[in-house]
C-alpha cells in the first residue's frame, strides 16, 4: 500500500534556498558567538576560593622574632593570658583554659589595628598560631575542643615563638 501511494504522489519540494541560506548564517554566527564566549571565557584568570582549613604559616620566624617589633606591654599581656590556658589545662581545669583562650583570641583581635601595621609578617606569623590553638579548644572552629595534650603543645609553641 505505501509502495502505490509513492508512486502514484510526486513529492513535495517546500525547500526555499533563500530561507535555508539565512539559517546557515544564523548558524554560522551562532557559531562564532560561541567560538568567542569560550575563547574570552578562557582567558579570564582561573582563581579559586583560598582553602579555609589551613591556617599555617608560609614564614617560618626564630623564636620571639615575630614579636620583636610589637611593644612589649601588649606582647607580655597575650603572653601572659597564653601561660592562664596552659597551666589551666596542665591542671584539668578545662572550663578555666578554654576561658582564658577566649579571652587571649579577644585581646589579640583588638590589638591587629595596632600590631598589624608595626611588622605584618611578624603579625601574620603569630596569626596563625593563634588560629591553630584556637582551633584546639574550638574556638572560631566547627571542631570540638581538642585533648588536653595538644592544647598544651599548642599553646607552647606560641608562647615559644613570643618570648
């Protein structure tokens, strides 16, 4: 039955070759459109978001020579809250070193305006050794507090590298 029914019909040719030559050049320029999106979109800088789960420093300083241009009143003061939280959590008193950390981040925090600007490397050095004790008590961090030993090795390091 298709076999009498293509026979019997001629078929019909709607093909108009101006129509057809207008959608190859939208084509076409769709096609460079495209070429130039992926070409510009190629050079832009490939830059990602800075990791946020290591705070460690790039600089490695002696010890005490991050803080020898901080004045010594305000270095004696963090270090003073620093030795609270460590002889508080050498002695089981949790509640008391997780206080006095809190209180040392506090300090620290308001102190950047004014130690930043006297050395930034220095600053940037203790910065994140603050963060790395702060994260041991789980201050700042999503992490629960830490052990009590790694709080201790922790808060040495910086009070080390503030003497």
């Amino acid at each position: 039955m298709t076999e009498t029914h293509e026979a019997s019909h001629t078929p019909q040719i709607t093909a108009d070759p101006g129509r057809e030559r207008i959608a190859l050049a939208g084509f076409g320029l769709l096609a460079v459109a495209t070429g130039s999106l992926l070409f510009w979109a190629h050079s832009q800088p490939h830059v990602g978001p800075a990791p946020e789960t290591d705070a460690t420093s790039t600089v490695h300083l002696a010890p005490g020579q991050a803080v020898k241009h901080f004045p010594s009143t305000k270095v004696d003061a963090l270090k003073a809250l620093a030795s609270t939280s460590l002889k508080d959590a050498r002695s089981g008193n949790a509640t008391g070193a997780h206080a006095a950390a809190q209180s040392l981040r506090d300090l620290w925090d308001a102190d950047q305006a004014s130690l930043q600007p006297l050395d930034n490397t220095g600053w940037t050095f203790i910065d994140a050794q603050m963060d790395q004790v702060l994260k041991t008590f789980g201050i700042d961090h999503p992490n629960p507090p830490m052990s009590p030993a790694r709080q201790e090795t922790e808060l040495n390091t910086l009070l080390t590298d503030m003497r």
